[in-house]
C-alpha cells in the first residue's frame, strides 16, 4: 500500500511546524528521505510565499516537479522555476460589500498580497502582525490610499474565537454577499477569505492532474477546518491530535501532536523508515 502513496500534501502551522513555528530535525529528516525516494513533498498552507521559502530551502525542495500551495489553494507555485500554475485574485470592487459589513462589526481586515500585507487602518487596529511575522513587508494603510487595481490572494479577520464565530453566522445568512468568496478558519482567531471555490483540495486537484497523479496516490495532514478539503480528497488523512473534532472525524488516521512531531511520527511507521 505504501507504494501507492507518491503526494504527500501538508499543512504548516499547528501541523508541520512546531508550536515555535519551527521545523523540527525529525520532520526535516523524515521528509527529505521521502523526497530522495520520488515522493512530492506540498507545502500546503494559507501562508504567503516570502513565508514558505525558507522551509522550502530547509527541506531542499528545488526540483523541476517540486510546488507549494499558498494562500489555501489560491496560488500553486513551482519552487524551481517561480512560476504560478494558478494564481486566483481579489481587486477591492470584488469585496466592497463585505467590507462593509464587517466594518459594521468593528473588527479589523488585512489584504495579502504575493509579497506585501496591507493592514487597512479604517477597520482598527489588527493583530494578524503578531502571526505574519517579519518575513514579508507589513504596512498601514487607509483604503483610499490602496489603487483601484490592486491585487490581492486573500484578505484576512483576525479577532476572538466568539467574534470570529459571530462573523461566521452573519456571512452565512447573508450569502449574497459572498456569492463570490469562500472564507474559512485557518485558526480559531483568523478567518480568511480567498475567492470562490479555492480550496486546498482545488489546488490538489489541479496539482495531482499537472503530474499524471490521481487523490488514490494523495496523502494529506493537516489540524484545522481550511485542511478539510484536501483531508477529504486524499486517500490517506491524517488529523494532528491537537486538531479540531471536525478534522478528526473526517480523517482515516490520527497521529501525535505537532509539539510532538507526529507527521514524522505517521511517516515513520507507514513507510517503515
């Protein structure tokens, strides 16, 4: 059966990387040995690119037929030649409405670009800096200072799980206003929103396709309700054991906890390495 599996899709945050958001010497291990076999390691994550890479560069993927997906499946990007196979946008006329409605609510959004996050200073001050971190240019802006013709992955609310919750409710009765937009919780406090029907397990889809792959060879792990569709699509899903019940449910395995590297943990055993 282990043969079968030639994908191995995962999820960053509260998965791959260390509650230090760090990549722990076993997974770095582990899934460079995969890799040297002719398995495709995927970065699978709502992150943007700037970052990614570095772990990229930790786990030397540079091949011809290595790529990430970011923005939860609104960008496949190949490592090796920087180029995208898909690159889904927002412009700000696409969200208008739904800025609105959240500025009623009085809770903060932030745009990400390829390569910059705008923190809009109309809507109050956000904490999505502090999970952002240092790798990709952050900056304050009023709206009437972003062109008309900017483009952007993802926008993002970061707030409480009770506000978050709220937000969610409101979205979901009123779905004209997202006929548009899927949104998501990529953690309990941050709700993201990339346009429709992009998803981790689109991307996959896309991804398995461009490499004459199908979901029976996909593995896939992931702690977190934007992990859902490509925990559905593969043939192997495996939850974090700090995952949310939904994610444990649906999937066909659980291993430890991402304090406790459990992707090396699963990959050990299931490919006796």
């Amino acid at each position: 059966m282990t043969n079968k599996i030639k994908m191995i899709a995962l999820d960053m945050d509260n998965t791959l990387l260390r509650p230090d958001k760090t990549l722990s010497k076993r997974n770095t291990k582990v899934l460079q040995s995969l890799h040297t076999m002719g398995k495709s390691i995927v970065l699978t994550t709502s992150r943007p690119f700037p970052n990614v890479q570095p772990f990229l560069s930790q786990l030397q993927l540079n091949q011809v037929n290595d790529y990430a997906i970011l923005f939860n499946g609104a960008i496949i990007k190949n490592i090796y030649t920087n180029q995208n196979l898909i690159n889904h946008v927002f412009t700000l006329s696409d969200v208008d409405e739904v800025f609105n409605l959240i500025h009623n609510i009085r809770l903060p959004i932030d745009l990400v670009t390829q390569n910059n996050v705008y923190s809009i200073k109309d809507f109050g001050k956000s904490g999505y800096v502090e999970l952002v971190g240092k790798l990709i240019p952050y900056s304050e802006k009023l709206l009437s200072e972003l062109t008309p013709d900017l483009m952007f992955n993802k926008f993002v609310v970061c707030a409480t799980d009770t506000e978050l919750n709220y937000l969610e409710n409101v979205l979901q009765h009123t779905p004209i206003l997202t006929k548009n937009i899927n949104f998501v919780r990529s953690r309990r406090n941050l709700l993201e929103f990339v346009p429709n029907k992009v998803n981790k397990g689109a991307a996959l889809s896309k991804l398995l396709k461009q490499l004459s792959l199908t979901p029976d060879s996909l593995m896939a792990f992931g702690d977190e309700a934007n992990d859902y569709s490509m925990l559905s699509l593969a043939r192997v899903s495996v939850a974090m054991d700090n995952a949310i019940p939904s994610i444990k449910k649906i999937s066909t395995n659980i291993t430890k906890s991402n304090a406790e590297d459990g992707v090396a943990e699963f990959l050990e055993n299931y490919f006796s390495l």
